[in-house]
C-alpha cells in the first residue's frame, strides 16, 4: 500500500485542528455584539463571513487606493511548515490565502473609519503570512506606522507569519485612523488581515499607543497550541496557551466577567496556575523582545470553591522593589485585574505568594504585555489636511505617493508639495504642474493659508482667475500658464505687492487693463470676421459646383446650411406622426407622439391640448428658449409648428424614455450604481449651462425624473421648458404666484415665500439624486399613510445603513465611498434654506468626484465593485425637518 506523504498528513492534523477549536468554542455574545469591528481580508474579492468566529469580512475595496491582490490556490509546503506561527491566529484558511501587495510607492496606507465616537479606544491588529506568493522565496521586511508615527517593523526573513497588535485612542470622530506599510528597500510589503475593534474606554490605564510586546497568556491551558477569541472574548483579543512546571488546574464552572471592564472570557478565567506546595511561590520570568516603558496586567479569579471561612489571600512583587501596596482577596467567581507600575528594563521578574493568613496557595489566571510607544511626530495642521484631500478629490489626483499624512514624516511627505518644519506643520507649496486637471480653479486652495507657491501650469483648467489668490498673505508665486482661463485678471492681484503671476499661454484670458472696455468688442468683431470670410467661402464653392454638376449639389449644400429649427406646418405634422398613431408620453403641455421625418430620423411631437394647464404663452417660451439654447445634455428643438389651433413643438427622439420609468419597479433592466451617477453628472451638466452658460440664467422650475430623457447612448437630457423663467440678475429672485413643480420635487421655500431662484432648481434636483440613489420617489404610499423619503433615509444615514439605503435592486453592487459622497451631495442639495443649498457648479464638481473615486478605488488593479459596509462613513449631513 502507498504511504500517505508527510504533508498531507500534516495537513490534516491542522484541518482536524481549526475543526475543533470551531466546536469547542462557546458563543457568549457581547452586547451590541460585533458591533463596531471592522475586519478587512486583505486581497478578498467578496465580502464573506468566516466559518470559525462568525465574524463578518470585508474587502478592502474602499479602505485603500493602490495595491495588488493576490490569491493562493492552495496552501502548499509552505502554510504547513509554520503551524505554530498560526496558532496564534485561529481562522479559517481563507484569511492566510488572500494577500495585497505594494509594488509601487514608498508609502501605502488603509484608512479606518470607525463610527464610535469620540475618544474611544481601539485595537488594531494585522496579520502578515508569507507563503512564497512571488516565488523570491524570501519574505521582506518593512515598517509599519500608524498615522505619522512609527509601529513596528515587519520582519519575514526567517519567520513568515508575524501578528502585530496595538492599542489607541481616537479622539474625534472625524478622525480617520491610517495604518500604513512603508517600503524601507528589503522587499515588497504586504499584508494578509487587517482588524479594528473597540474597546472599553476604561480598559488598559496606561500612556497610549500601546503595542502588544509579549502578548496575552491563558495561564494553565492544558491544550497547546490553543488560542481563544471572539466570540469567547468580546474584544476580539487573543490569548495563547500558556503553562509551565507548576501545577494547572481548571473549573468547569463558568466564570461570568460581565461586571468587569477587562471582561475576560470564561474559557481562560477558568483555567490557572498553582505551585505544587502550599508554601511555594509563583514565579514568572518574562523578557521583552524591546526597549520601553512596559505595563503589566495580571487577571485573577478564585476558580476553587474553598471550604466555608477560608480564603485566598496573595502578595504581588515585581522584581522584589515594587510591590503592590495592597494586598490581594479573591472571592469566588469575581475576577480582578492588578496594573503594574511602569517597568523599564528589558525583562520583569514577578512572584505571588500566599499571604500569612491564606488559606490556600497563590494563583494566576491570565496576563498581558505592554509598552508604551512613544509619539515623536505632529501630524500636518487639520486645515490643510482637509484642503489637500477635498482638491484630491476634485480633480481626481491618483498618485501613488499621496496616501497618509501630507507632510509627516518628513521623508514621506506628497509629490508636488513642500511643508514646514515645527510642532504646527503646514503645507507652504503646492506644485501641479502636467496633471491633467479639467474644471475651474478649486476655492479649497484658499484654505491652504501658508502657501507661498502655487503652480497650476500646463493644464485644462477653465474658468476666470479667482480673485481668492491673491488674498493668501504668503503666496509669492502662482503659475497659471498653459491653462484656458478667460476673462480678465482681476485688480487685487495688480496691487499685491512682491506676487509673480505666470499667466501666458491662456488665449481667453485678458492680460491688460484695456479688457474692461473692449472684452465684448473682440469676439464680436472676430466673429463677424469670421462669418464674413466662411459665407465667402461657401458661396464660391456653391458656384462653382453648382456651375459643374447642376442644381442637385446646390440643394444639397442648401438643407446644409439652412437652419436647425424647422417651421412645420400643420399637415406636417399630421404626417410625419402618421396622423398622430403613436403616443408615447403625456405631461402638463398635453401628448407627446412619435415622428418619423422625411430622411428617417425620429422624432417626438410635443402636441399642445386645448385642455392644457400650460397655454399659448408657456408655448411661445419653451420654442423662443430651445431655439437659442443648445447644450449636448439638453433636448434639441427640431422644430414647431404654430398654424391655426395646433401648436406643436418637435424635439430629437429619445430612445430610452425618461429617468422616472427606468428607475420604476416595473422596468425589469435596473440601472447600474455606475449608469446612475452618469445619468446624474448628466442632468447637472444640463441645469450648470441653463444657470450659468446662458446670457441670462434660465431656472426650470419643474425638474423631476420624468423630464430628464436618455438616448440610446445613455446620454441624460434635460426636458420641458415650458414653466422656465429668466432672470436678468442672478441675485434677484422672482415673485410669482403662478404654481411651479410638481410635488415632491417643490422647494419648500419657493412654497412658503413664492420667491423663485436657481436654488429651488437645486432642491428638486437633490430630490432626483436621492431617487438616484435608493430607487424610491420622494413620497410614498404605505398602507393609509404618505412615507417621505427624507424621514426614512434620515435615520439610517446616522446608523451608518448603507446597505438599507441604496437600491435593493442592484444587489450591493456598488463603491459604498461613492455611494456615502453621493447622499452627501443630495442632502446638502435639500437643505431648509436655500441659502445653504450649494451652486450647481459646485454640485456637478462633487458628482464627477464620484465618478473618479469610482475609476480609482474600482479600475485600480483590475479590483472588482462589491459593496463595503459602514465605509466612508460622513462627518456629518445636515438634514431637512420633516414636512
């Protein structure tokens, strides 16, 4: 018969293993449970729960932006050579088969979010398990820091598995909690778990951060290797087997911890260690594998039921020079905790007696290791933090290096950006030069107030040249050239003294101070110019074709040229819809019919009823604006007709049908998480040229799913002006009494004070986004009752429910980072006061953030979308009263 190879039988010993450490543990359920863990399986491609604790993970899409992952087929030689290094991490297999990898840049960091508030302790701990995932067959060595200072260093030269826990505190519940892996030249980090737990804020009484030196001992555990945790521990901690000469013993009593803060798990107060004699001590001898402040923690429980009147009394010294003061009564079932005094050496010696008047021998439960690490860096001023962050995000800036602190440590301080010395670190450069930034010049930049340099050149950034620049007191440099600003440079940056503008090569942007005079009168007489010379143009070669190939070319370059907006009559109309056969949509105006006209382009024909809420001169409006507008996310005019009665207005057919019928619950496509944000980027590129492209700014009034139209391209249009209204200053608000919108989507100011303005187009389309994003309408009918979307995502927004509030539909399929930015825009969109509400720009701006956070978090390494649970959590959203 063959013998069965030596690894498989070890393999099987493990297995057998994990097996039954998963029986043997007992589920004693913290309250609130989990509640509050986040546990990353770094390199998973789906969220999952493990097998042996129950506890749920994650992936770590959404917690960092580079990294590679990487998956183990099967564990190999390699798992089954470092058993005993596992034993101290009791997991199924597939945490130790995942991995991610940093290749690239010199710091990569995870960004934790807890929702706990503030000041309240943590602890980290990140599991490292090299199994020859490269085929280098040799494990690196890297540091580890949390935030800007330094943890540990990871070294796998000789030991590939290492676990490395730490204790912390967070002060703010803005606060967001950084771990990160520094390349120091010895190899590619990497990392395999990464776990976040509270904790009791009463627990561990030491100088925080505390680092996990020695670790935690279950003294007198018989079986070895043995580890226990959660659901045992209700903090998730590990604590390992631990015995030695004297004489363990054990109670199958449970020993309930629920009154104590440390709440130590039954399986490891039941256990202890004893002296064989009476008389004999308790001596441990422990060495500190580093150099510090240490603290000691020592768990007792009496575990033996003593005759009636006896007692177990003990002494406690350290190093026989720095005993306890007071001396130690155990009573039945109660455990008690005892904190050493600091220790500074590199090793402690510790003994527990009996006391004169015990009447029986000295025990020990459990102890912990800790030292004190200290804090040597200042983080970058919160100010400037928040400013760099928020222009990432603007212009979507993907570099590698900017990950962590903007400035500390110094070494690892962002491309493109210099930073003060001291204990109030500042950013005081900022250089962009070449990075393909697009939009307008962020006003995130002014609250970078210690910045002496600024080079925004060779860019697409468009827009006038704030005047917010020049304010910066310290600012000595800006370079702006190679952009495509417009407009004229204002006054305050003349008149600032010792101040270098670069603004060459921006053909739109006036550099003298005649601009004021004649910035109209250039375009104008280069336009007319132009139109000359192209009419010239056309005209000789319509002769001369027309003069050699007949009049057939000559119609031909005449429907070129003839204009966009057609006059129908009103038997066209009747024939190009084919004597009004098909209906497809029916609104305020009256029914709207598909076309087809005479070169086979459809069309719908908007047909004005004679019963219409909206008359003759809503008519008029709507064909005078779409005749002079013209924006790709805005319905084309074709054409209309004013004949008789019959007033018809003729648009480009859009194939998909409108927002409100595909987010329906009759539409068996459902839109994709992706397909949405586009749709919204869409319609605010569609209302910014309505509220800022045009000469004067055009307010909808009206906006809801079913005027925002798709094409067969799933390009978004914005339709219906018929209720529109002009403003020749964009300050002023309009005073009518005339009902606007639909309900829902009505701002609830205009309705209150009937003054009218852009920010009432805002409100409704905030309503829109949140119907983007949770597929429900603004109100809803439940039973007998109307259900307000506001009062129903208000309360799961403060929970942290991500999952309960975007559509059901899509199955978690979504960047749960883009989802949070997304709720943020509409919530702020729908504020009370208008005056809160932000500018469509700056919304527009935010919703393409989404779309690049997407691009970054999601096409990084080909990591595929799956939802993440409580992931970037919001500081906060300011919500609407109930109506």
């Amino acid at each position: 018969m063959k013998s069965t190879p030596l690894w498989k039988l070890t393999l099987q010993v493990f297995v057998s293993f994990i097996i039954i450490a998963s029986h043997l543990a007992r589920p004693v359920v913290a309250e609130g449970g989990d509640s509050g863990f986040i546990s990353i399986d770094c390199g998973a491609s789906r969220d999952y729960v493990d097998d042996v604790t129950g506890i749920q993970y994650q992936t770590d899409e959404g917690f960092i932006e580079s990294g590679t992952n990487y998956e183990l087929s099967s564990p190999a030689n390699e798992l089954l050579s470092n058993i005993n290094c596992l034993s101290n991490f009791p997991t199924g297999e597939r945490q130790l088969m995942t991995l991610r990898s940093f290749s690239e840049g010199r710091r990569n960091c995870y960004a934790l979010k807890p929702k706990h508030e503030i000041e309240q302790k943590y602890l980290i701990r990140a599991l490292f398990a090299y199994w020859n995932y490269d085929s280098k067959n040799q494990g690196p060595a890297f540091d580890l820091y949390l935030g800007v200072n330094y943890w540990t260093t990871v070294y796998l030269f000789y030991q590939p598995c290492q676990l490395h826990e730490i204790i912390l505190q967070r002060y703010s519940n803005t606060e967001i909690l950084q771990v990160c892996l520094v390349n120091t030249g010895q190899g590619t980090p990497f990392i395999n778990t990464l776990e976040l737990r509270p904790l009791n804020n009463s627990l561990y009484p030491a100088p925080l951060p505390l680092y996990a030196d020695f670790g935690r001992a279950d003294v007198g555990a018989r079986l070895s290797p043995s580890t226990t945790r959660y659901k045992d521990d209700v903090y998730d901690r590990l604590w390992s087997s631990y015995y030695d000469q004297n004489d363990p013993f054990e109670t199958n009593v449970e020993v309930e911890a629920e009154d104590s803060a440390y709440k130590l798990p039954s399986e490891v107060l039941r256990t202890a260690l004893q002296p064989l004699n009476h008389s004999d001590l308790l001596t441990f001898n422990l060495i500190f594998q580093k150099m510090g402040q240490h603290y000691l923690f020592l768990h007792f429980a009496e575990i033996q039921k003593l005759p009636p009147g006896h007692k177990r009394i003990m002494n406690v010294t350290f190093d026989d020079d720095n005993s306890l003061s007071q001396q130690l009564t155990l009573e039945y079932l109660k455990p008690i905790t005892l904190c050493s005094n600091k220790i500074t050496k590199g090793y402690i010696n510790f003994t527990i007696r009996a006391a004169a008047a015990s009447d029986a021998p000295p025990i020990l439960n459990a102890f912990e290791v800790y030292i004190s690490l200290p804090q040597l860096n200042f983080p970058t001023a919160t100010l400037d933090v928040n400013a760099i962050m928020q222009i990432k995000h603007i212009y979507g800036i993907c570099r590698i290096s900017w990950q962590g602190d903007p400035c500390v440590p110094s070494k690892l301080t962002w491309d493109g950006l210099n930073c003060s010395s001291g204990d109030n670190i500042r950013i005081i450069s900022l250089n962009l030069s070449s990075s393909k930034l697009t939009g307008q010049i962020a006003t995130a930049i002014a609250s970078l107030e210690k910045l002496e340099s600024l080079d925004l050149s060779k860019n697409e950034l468009i827009g006038p040249l704030p005047e917010f620049l020049a304010t910066l007191p310290n600012l000595r440099l800006i370079d702006v050239s190679g952009n495509k600003l417009t407009g004229s440079i204002p006054k305050a940056f003349r008149e600032k003294a010792n101040l270098e503008l670069r603004v060459a090569n921006n053909p739109g942007l006036c550099q003298t101070n005649s601009c004021k005079g004649h910035k109209f009168l250039i375009p104008l007489i280069e336009s007319v110019s132009a139109l000359v010379i192209v009419s010239v143009l056309v005209s000789l070669v319509i002769w001369r074709f027309r003069k050699k190939r007949g009049i057939a070319f000559y119609l031909y370059m005449m429907e070129i040229l003839k204009p966009k907006n057609q006059v129908f009559s009103c038997s066209e109309v009747l024939c190009i819809t084919n004597n009004l056969e098909t209906t497809i949509g029916e609104g305020g105006f009256g029914k709207v019919y598909l076309g087809t006209l005479s070169d086979d382009t459809q069309v719908a024909v908007k047909l004005l009823s004679p019963s219409s809420r909206q008359g003759y001169r809503e008519f008029q409006l709507e064909a005078q604006l779409l005749t002079v507008i013209h924006h790709r996310n805005l319905v084309s005019l074709v054409g209309f007709c004013d004949e008789n009665d019959v007033k018809a207005l003729i648009y480009e057919y859009m194939d998909l049908g409108d927002l409100n019928a595909l987010l329906s619950d009759k539409n068996s496509e459902v839109l994709k998480w992706n397909e949405r944000l586009q749709v919204a980027v869409d319609a605010a590129r569609g209302l910014e040229y309505l509220h800022d492209g045009c000469n004067t700014p055009i307010i909808h009034r009206d906006l809801k799913p079913s005027n925002i139209l798709l094409n067969n391209c799933m390009v978004a249009k914005i339709s219906d002006f018929g209720l529109s209204r002009e403003f020749k200053n964009e300050k002023d608000s309009h005073l009518s009494t005339q009902p606007a919108g639909t309900l829902g989507y009505i701002d609830p100011e205009f309705q209150r004070s009937r003054k009218l303005n852009k920010k009432s187009d805002i409100y409704s389309f905030g309503m829109i986004l949140l119907q983007l994003i949770t597929g429900h309408p603004p109100i809803r009918r439940e039973l007998e009752d109307n259900c307000f979307i506001i009062d129903w995502i208000r309360p799961k927004i403060e929970c942290g429910d991500i999952q309960g509030i975007v559509d059901l539909r899509l199955t978690g399929e979504f960047l749960a980072a883009s989802a949070w930015k997304a709720i943020e825009i509409a919530m702020s969109c729908i504020a009370p006061q208008s005056i809160q509400r932000p500018d469509i720009s700056y919304v527009l701006q935010e919703l393409k953030d989404c779309l690049v956070m997407e691009m970054c978090l999601a096409n990084s390494n080909g990591i595929p979308r799956h939802s993440i649970n409580h992931s970037g959590q919001l500081d906060s959203i300011s919500t609407p009263s109930a109506r």
